[in-house]
C-alpha cells in the first residue's frame, strides 16, 4: 500500500509515533522536500541536526526500507508535484481565501484515497451488511459526525444507535452484543473516551470500525478495521487541523459503496425519500 501513499501523508500519519529526534528528520523533510532529492543521508544528517542512524530510523517507522527508498518515493513526487492551489494566498482577499480554504479540504480527502485497502473496504461493508446494530461512537467534534453516520445508514433499514453524552456512549457500548458492530471517529485515535469505549466492545466480542488520521494510533490496535483519513496541514489556526470534512467524506463514501452493492436498498431508500420529501419539503 506505500507505493500508492506521498511521502509527506506517510509522515504526517505516523508521525505521533515517532520520538523527538526522528520528528526533528521528519520536520525537515516536510519542509525541505524539493532540497531533499538530492541530499546524501551524511548531507541530511548536517542539514536536520540527526544522526544518520536516525534517519535510517525514521524512514524505517513510516514505512521505507531506507533513506535510499524515501529518496526515491520523494523525487518521483517533487517532479509531479500537485499544483492545484498556491502555497501561500492573500488572507485580505476573502474570497480568494474561501477558494484556497475548500481546495485544502478538497485535497485532505483526495490525499485520503491513497489509504484504501480493498479487503478492508470490502470487509467493513460486509461487516455493517451483517450486524444487529451499528452504534456510532464519537468524542467532542466527532461527535456530530457519529450522529451523521447514524442517520445516513438508518436510511436503509439499518438499525443504528447513537448517543452524545460520554455516559450515554460507554453505557451502549456495554449493551453490545457478538453480533453487533461499533463505528468510531477519532481524529487522533487516542482520545481516552473512544479508547475506553473500544476497550469495553472488545471484551463484549463485537466488531468494530475506527475512523482516524493516524496508522499506528492505540485505538486502530483494538479496532477490528481501520479506515485512514489524511492529515490536514495546519494552515493559519490550530482548529483547521481537527477539521472533519475527511471523516465524513469516508462516511459518505461507505454509504454510497454500500448502495451500489445492494441495489434493493436502494430502491427501497428512493421511494422513501421521494414519499417523505413530498410530504415534508412541499
């Protein structure tokens, strides 16, 4: 799967596992990729201020073989680079400000698409497909997504649960069943409300799906399938970082992969919208 992932969303997504003088290497490589090409491993350990086995290191934990093998997955990116919107835009032009701001969201959810993993995907829909109950789980600003997620997928029939209190979430999490499936939206996957949530569905024996910007995060290890979303780059506030548009971007697309598998939903989904829009949009 690194061979269809960037460089820079490799980093980016394991880089709460790395320590402070492999993030040091990390640091300058997301800020001097163009220099980077054609830096020797001795010539980057000068430039970041690490050691060489530290380099090695750090290339090793986000998934290359080696500096050598980073090197290359990076030129191959600096000689195609995505120019899709400027590196800096002028924050006095509103809207040209707006444009930059939704082509960054666009590009999170573009960037998202390298993290797919076929047999995941195939074993997620087949998970939701098969439960008693999906419960949607979800702590401060993923909890509107976990009520987003509830209400898509209950428009198919199946039955969902979700609540927004913490108590509320833990207490559903008890009353799960073998046979029902847990879906959690973590941005860091660490947020310690989801881990004890995962913690209690583990011990009741159901699966579960965890939705989080991070490959290595401690709730991806109890999570029966992990889905991958980018990281956003932080662009002049800290809050654009926890931005939720790649989060509901893959709920959006579960829910259309799972209508285009099972066509009698479908129809079953368009009648009923069609019948509740005439009766409520009129």
């Amino acid at each position: 799967m690194n061979d269809n992932i960037s460089v820079k969303s490799l980093i980016q997504s394991n880089y709460p596992t790395l320590h402070s003088a492999e993030k040091k290497v990390a640091d300058y490589i997301l800020n001097h990729s163009d220099a980077i090409v054609n830096y020797s491993v001795s010539e980057l350990s000068d430039k970041s201020k690490a050691s060489e086995a530290t380099i090695v290191r750090t290339c090793k934990k986000i998934g290359y073989q080696g500096y050598y093998h980073l090197k290359i997955a990076l030129a191959k990116e600096v000689i195609n680079p995505d120019d899709g919107y400027p590196s800096e835009t002028d924050v006095s032009d509103i809207a040209s400000l707006a444009t930059f701001l939704l082509k960054k969201q666009a590009e999170d959810l573009i960037q998202s698409a390298q993290f797919f993993d076929e047999k995941i995907l195939k074993r997620v829909l087949a998970m939701i497909a098969e439960c008693d109950t999906l419960y949607f789980f979800g702590a401060g600003n993923s909890n509107p997504l976990a009520v987003y997620g509830a209400y898509k997928f209950g428009q198919f029939g199946i039955k969902t649960i979700v609540h927004i209190s913490p108590e509320m979430q833990l207490n559903a999490a008890y009353a799960m069943g073998k046979r029902d499936v847990a879906f959690g939206i973590s941005n860091s996957g660490s947020t310690n409300l989801m881990l004890d949530i995962f913690n209690v569905v583990k011990q009741r024996g159901a699966k579960s799906v965890c939705v989080t910007n991070y490959i290595k995060s401690p709730l991806s290890k109890i999570s029966t399938c992990q889905l991958t979303t980018a990281v956003s780059d932080k662009i002049f506030f800290e809050a654009f970082d926890s931005t939720r548009v790649p989060a509901m971007g893959m709920i959006d697309m579960l829910v259309l992969l799972f209508m285009h598998q099972d066509k009698t939903r479908y129809e079953l989904y368009r009648s009923r919208e069609e019948f509740l829009g005439s009766k409520f949009k009129g």
